[in-house]
C-alpha cells in the first residue's frame, strides 16, 4: 500500500490536493482509502473515506492511524492532516510505519503565510516531508510527483545497512 499524507496549514488548500489526488488515483485503482484527520471533514464523494476525528494522528490519534491501516484492504490511502499535528512527531510514527508492505510519501503545502510569520514552522514542515509545494500552489504537477515520489527515510532516522 501507498501512504500519502499532506500536511500544512491551510485547509482549503489540503482539500483541493487531496481531490486532485483522488481524481489521479481514480485512473489507477479502484482501491482508494480516505483517512480524513484534516481539521474540517473532507466532503468528497465516491471513495472509502474513514473520519479520524477528536485528536491529531501525530499523537492521541496515533494508535487509531496504525490500527486503521493495518485493517486497510487499499493500493492507496491518502491522509490529510490536522493543521495541529507537530511534523516531528508525525515523521516518527510515519517512519515506524514504513515497509516493503507500506510506503509512505509525506507532502507538505507551505502557505506565505507559514512562511512569513512562523519560518521556525515551515522549516519543521520542509524538513519533515518527502515533497514540499509552495504557495501559489501547482497541483497538476505536484500530484503525479508525489504519486511517483519514492519513499525516502527522513534524514533524522539513520538508514539501514
């Protein structure tokens, strides 16, 4: 399986790349999961979609992510994370969660406004994320990069030998 998870602040912004994705995948398979932590619930239609409410999946929902995914029966899930989650934390239990079995791309949008105000954020989020998209945000090109974007360790976590 193929884990995506999108990262950010804006919300609006993680929906809109989360339904270019689906459409994109929707040409690939037809076993695609929704795992919607986004702070508002994703209204999109015509896929497997499971609301991870009430927490952030970087940490009081952590065990509730990697339950769900282990019951999964998808080629790809994507995940739209909670503006809340901290990326450090969510790089550890993404990490944990990568096999020959599961890869897992992580995408961060950086809005100006991140990168204005908080810089301290947007480097915690370029630093924790496989692919970075900046505002004005290109979905047509971002989606087939992080579709075909290979799974990289981050680099805080040493890489096998």
């Amino acid at each position: 399986m193929r884990l995506i998870a999108i990262i950010g602040m804006l919300h609006q912004s993680k929906a809109r790349f989360t339904q270019a994705l689906i459409e994109v995948l929707f040409d690939e398979t037809d076993r695609l999961a929704l795992l919607d932590n986004n702070d508002v619930p994703l209204a999109i239609d015509g896929v497997m979609r499971q609301r991870l409410a009430g927490g952030c999946v970087c940490c009081s929902l952590a065990a509730a992510l990697i339950s769900q995914l282990g019951r999964l029966d998808a080629d790809y899930a994507l995940l739209p994370v909670s503006a809340m989650a901290d990326p450090a934390a969510l790089a550890s239990i993404l990490v944990s969660l990568r096999s020959e079995s599961m890869q897992v791309t992580t995408v961060s949008l950086i809005d100006n406004l991140t990168q204005n105000h908080n810089p301290y954020l947007a480097r915690k989020l370029e630093f924790h994320s496989d692919f970075q998209l900046y505002e004005p945000f290109d979905f047509s090109e971002a989606v087939h990069a992080a579709i075909g974007a290979p799974s990289f360790p981050h680099p805080q976590t040493p890489s096998p030998i």
